[in-house]
C-alpha cells in the first residue's frame, strides 16, 4: 500500500485518537485498549513498510502517548508537571530534532555574519549596540572591568528585568513563525548578528577572555533558550507552509501545539539565566577561574543534554516499550 493512501485511510482515526489524549473525547478503559491495539497494528504495519518515514515517528509518538494514558497512574498536578519535562518535551523534541539543527545552522550562519560585519565596518558595533553603550564598555574595559555593565541596578530588580525582557524576545522568536518561519528567522538574525559583533567587540578591545567570562555565565542557558525558541518558529511556520497530507487549519493546529509545549520547555532556563545575570554576572571577574568554567560548561552540559541527548533516550525506552507490546 502506497504511502499516502496508508494515511489517508486511517487520517480521521489518528486525529480522533490524539482528541481523546488531549481529554476533548472520553473514553472508557476498554475503548481505549481497542484504540491503542488499533493504533499499535498501524504502526507496526507503518515500521514494515514505511521505516524511515515521518509517518512512522508521528505513529510512536501517539502510540507513547496513549500508552501512557492507559497504563500511567493518575497523576497529580505536580507528577504531570514532571512527566511534561521528563517525557512529553524529550519525545517532540526527538520527532522534531531536525528543526533544531536547522535553526542552529541559522544561528551560526547569522553570528558569522555580525562578527564579519563588524571587522570589515568600524562603525557597525556602534549601529548595532549603539553609541553610548559602546562608549561605557570601552572606559569600562580600560579600567580592567569588561563586565561592569552588568553590575549596574539592584540585583533582584536587574533579574526581574532581564527575565522579562528575554521571555519577550523568546516569545518574538517563536510568534513570529506564524508568517511562515520569515519571521522567526528576521528576529533570530538580528539577535545573532547583535552577538556576533558583540563579542568581536571585545576581540577587538583585547578583552575577549575576560568578557566571556562574565557574558557566558548567563549565555549558555540564555542564546541556547533563543536558538530552542526559534526552532519552536520554525516548526509553527512548516506546519502552515507544509501541511502534507492534512488540512492547513490542521497541520497549523498540530504544529502550535506541539511547538507551543516546546517553547513552554525553555522558560526555566531562561528564568534561570535571568537569575545568573542578576546576581552572579556582576562577580565574574572576582571569582576564580574555575568556578566560571564550572557554571558555564556545566550549564552547557545540562541544558545541551536536556535537548541534544536525552530525547533520544526517551525515544528509545519508548519504543522499546511498544516494541514489547507488539511483540
């Protein structure tokens, strides 16, 4: 059976599957069973014949869901809160992983394209971060301070600032992925060109070394955060642009709500880097060396983990779990 006949004959049946995992249709135990028996026949017809489909990693991926609708306790509150982060995230992000390389491939193209920028125009650092900035960083460079920027303003209402303010610009990153991923890709180019010419400012100043010690401390969680959300955009945007073998309306439905449960994942971390930025970032060069090599390549250890590893783990465990039922 071709493909796309396979999904236009049970199409109807999987999006009223994924109505009762979302609690808009209730069903009984026994109805459920029959449904994942159903849906788990689908798949295994799906693995023999489509492999390496999308189709059939859309097909896991209702298959762990209703598995864990029939056979997981009923959870509190606080357990759904963890199986949210613990499972639900992992296994999107597994099944979405390629968006996630493309906005990195955007990210470091359109860092590249600030640091150039701001070699070959003297003037560009001053346009892009503007004058009075620069100024202040350079006088605080030459009183051997490249971070004292950040150590202006009360700690908690820094944090509270700076929390917000990335949660606007996260939010930009992802929203504007409803224009069909331009959006999202014009926001993720002016933040990362912003970065790039930043950090070539301070190669230029001789103090490149002592900035990332400071700017880093925050960064790993903060630019990692931007470059999830802007994968969160693309996602919305391919969802209208490439609706395959569902209804426009539908495949955008499909495409914010899992991309929507995407973004929601990266707000501790960017909470968190608020946090760093508010009370720890100003001690960057009073600190010793180690602790910022600790707080920053154990941050990227975490959060790299969280969204590069782990969902493969969880993909795998998954699937060995229907694997057994199948079998």
């Amino acid at each position: 059976m071709r493909e796309v006949y396979f999904i236009k004959q049970n199409k109807e049946k999987w999006l009223g599957i994924e109505q009762v995992i979302q609690g808009k249709i209730k069903k009984n135990p026994d109805d459920l069973s029959s449904l994942y028996i159903n849906l788990i026949n689908d798949l295994s017809f799906a693995q023999t014949y489509y492999p390496k489909s999308n189709t059939t990693v859309y097909l896991n991926h209702l298959s762990a869901q209703i598995f864990q609708k029939i056979y997981k306790t009923k959870r509190v509150e606080e357990n759904r809160f963890i199986y949210f982060f613990k499972t639900e995230v992992p296994l999107l992000m597994y099944q979405y992983r390629r968006y996630l390389m493309y906005a990195f491939l955007f990210f470091i193209l359109f860092t590249s394209i600030g640091v150039l920028s701001a070699i070959y125009d003297k003037d560009f650092v001053n346009i892009i971060l503007g004058e009075g900035y620069v100024n202040e960083t350079i006088e605080n460079i030459k009183n051997n301070n490249a971070v004292g920027v950040y150590q202006s303003g009360s700690t908690w209402g820094s944090t509270i600032g700076i929390i917000f303010n990335n949660i606007q610009v996260g939010a930009k990153l992802y929203i504007y992925g409803i224009a069909g991923g331009v959006g999202t890709l014009f926001a993720l180019l002016s933040n990362s060109v912003m970065l790039g010419a930043f950090q070539y400012f301070f190669y230029d100043y001789g103090a490149l070394k002592d900035s990332a010690r400071g700017i880093w401390l925050h960064g790993v969680f903060e630019i990692f955060a931007m470059v999830v959300e802007a994968m969160c955009g693309l996602i919305l945007g391919a969802s209208i642009l490439f609706p395959r073998t569902f209804s426009r309306f539908n495949s955008f439905k499909k495409g914010f709500k899992d991309s929507f449960k995407i973004f929601l994942s990266t707000v501790p971390f960017t909470i968190c880097a608020g946090i760093i930025e508010g009370y720890v970032t100003r001690h960057a060069l009073k600190m010793p060396l180690f602790l910022n090599i600790i707080i920053i390549f154990g941050s990227l250890a975490i959060i790299g983990f969280y969204y590069f590893v782990y969902p493969s783990v969880v993909y795998k465990k998954t699937n060995k779990h229907i694997n057994d039922t199948i079998l």
